[in-house]
C-alpha cells in the first residue's frame, strides 16, 4: 500500500509537469482493497487481472514498480515493448492479464484462462478478476459472470464501488439496493467490506479467495470506498460533492491502516517510517530508470507480442 501510494504521487507530480504522455490513473482510496486481494495470490499459479487502479494489489502479487514505470513511460525494455501506455500492461506467463480498459471484458478471457487450467488438469488454483461498480451494468460482465457461475469456476469478482463510474453516481448506475444482489443473481457466494477498513478487507478477501480455491465456487466481492482523486490525473473530480469528500476525509486506507498495525502490534511508527522512506527511495529510482531507457523504434525492431513469426513468402 505504501510502494503504491509512493509511485501514484510521484506520477502525478511528473505527469502535471508534462513528464508523462497519455493519462496517469491513481488508486488514491483503493489501496486495502487491491492490497488484499493480490497478497492472498500465488504468482505463476493463480491468474490476476489489476485495473486501473490497483498498484497496490500489483505490488502485493509481486511485480515491480519498475515494470509499472516502463509502461508510463513508454521503455522499450518493458514488457509490453513499450507499445502500450499507462497500466495495461501484463505478462500472461506468470499469471498477469494485461487489461483493456476493464469494462467487463476481462471476466470472459478469465473466464477461459480458468477452464483451460481445468482442462490441463491443473489443481488448487484461482483466478480474481477486478471491476468497478460501473463495469457491473456491462454485457460482458454478465455474460462472463453467468459463465464463471455455470461451470462453477474458481474465480473471484472483485467489485471496488468507488461510487462513481466516471463522473456517474451509483444512484444513476444501478436501481438494486445493493451490488451483492448482483451477485446472488449470478448464483455466486457473496461478500461485503468497507473498502477503506485495511483489516476489515483482509479478512473478508481472504475468506473469499479461500472459499473459490476450495471448490466452493466463484465469490462476489463488493467493497466499498471513495476515489479520492479523479478519474484521471486530467480529471478534477468537481463532480463529486463536496460533503461526500468531507465524510471520507478520515478514512483514508492508508491512514486507517498505518493505525490498525500499530494497534495490532505488528509495526512500530519508526518501522512504518522506514517503509515509507523505503518506498519513496525505490520509486525515485524506478522512474528514473525507465525515463532513461530506450523507447521502440519500428523502423529497426522486428518485434512480435507473441513469440509466433508469420511465415514470409
């Protein structure tokens, strides 16, 4: 949670300072819930797919924010070659679908990559999958949910309600009185958190990975927060009232959760301090690597997403 909250303000300090192309999408609010999702996941068994943004939930499953920073900053000695911007970036090898722009769309490849692993005989794996509230009114989100549900695959939704897709309320998102009926609608077990509450979504992400790596089915997870920034860095968030900013001003995930590890006995200030400082250091060093690296030239590179060549006549 600290790496991410570190590599999301320096982003947003260069990207305001014309450092970065294309758009800077930070998880200010969603860091326990992408925390506690990834740190429950084994990298190179289980399958991930992060969204916008879930950094926090990247660096749990166990990637480097140098590979985060390669992406933004277009490096060619990236994983995505520097041919995609921003955070969609994947290495489907270990497990990480490189995302596409999250509405719904990747529940379906999950979906498959799930039934695959089943085919190959593979055991005691999960797949978590992460969308917003917004994403929930998509067909695709439907249509993979319904599938995950009839084959009874060992996934596990998590629904961040943030309460805004974009700039849209959840009042003018959805008519049900919770998202957890959506998920009993699909036949799946449900679950509920408060987003912001780091012990709270710990225990309630645990019980629901468990559970689907079990064989007791696809979980629904819907935790709740605020984004507290824009949608985007390009995005000021008027939209959002200021009353709702106000009763979020103190639950901060990261604030919340710095206190309940003291409260906890797990971390003194002085430790806590020096993670941060830890994260900060790695961070400036991370950025200041991939700004210095290469970017792709088409004009020289034979370069293919897949190691597959098309045979040339």
């Amino acid at each position: 949670m600290e790496m991410a909250r570190a590599f999301d303000t320096k982003l947003s300090a260069l990207y305001k300072a014309g450092k970065i192309y294309g758009g800077v999408f930070t998880g200010r609010g969603h860091e326990a819930i992408a925390a506690c999702e990834g740190v429950y996941l084994r990298k190179g068994h289980d399958v991930y797919t992060p969204f916008i943004r879930e950094q926090a939930g990247r660096c749990a499953w166990g990637d480097s924010v140098l590979e985060s920073a390669r992406s933004y900053f277009g490096s060619a000695l990236g994983l995505m070659r520097g041919r995609e911007g921003n955070v969609h970036w994947g290495n489907p090898r270990e497990g990480t679908l490189a995302p596409i722009s999250h509405l719904g769309a990747m529940i379906p490849v999950v979906a498959g990559m799930l039934m695959a692993k089943r085919m190959q005989g593979e055991k005691d794996f999960v797949g978590v999958v992460c969308i917003g509230d917004g994403t929930t009114s998509v067909g695709a989100t439907h249509e993979g949910c319904n599938l995950i549900a009839v084959e009874k695959l060992p996934a596990v939704i998590v629904v961040t309600n943030n309460q805004y897709a974009y700039s849209t309320p959840n009042h003018q998102e959805f008519a049900c009185k919770s998202l957890c009926d959506r998920g009993v609608g699909y036949g799946m077990t449900t679950h509920e958190c408060d987003g912001t509450d780091f012990l709270q979504t710990l225990e309630v992400m645990g019980r629901a990975i468990a559970a689907a790596r079990a064989g007791e089915g696809p979980q629904w997870v819907v935790a709740k927060t605020l984004r507290m920034c824009g949608h985007g860095e390009h995005d000021d968030a008027s939209y959002i009232p200021q009353e709702l900013k106000d009763r979020f001003a103190d639950r901060d995930p990261l604030a919340v959760a710095r206190r309940q590890v003291q409260e906890q006995g797990w971390l003194t200030a002085d430790e806590i301090a020096a993670i941060q400082a830890e994260c900060a250091d790695e961070v400036q060093r991370a950025v200041a690597q991939a700004q210095k690296e290469p970017t792709p030239n088409p004009a020289t590179e034979d370069w293919s997403a897949t190691s597959w060549k098309p045979t040339r006549y």
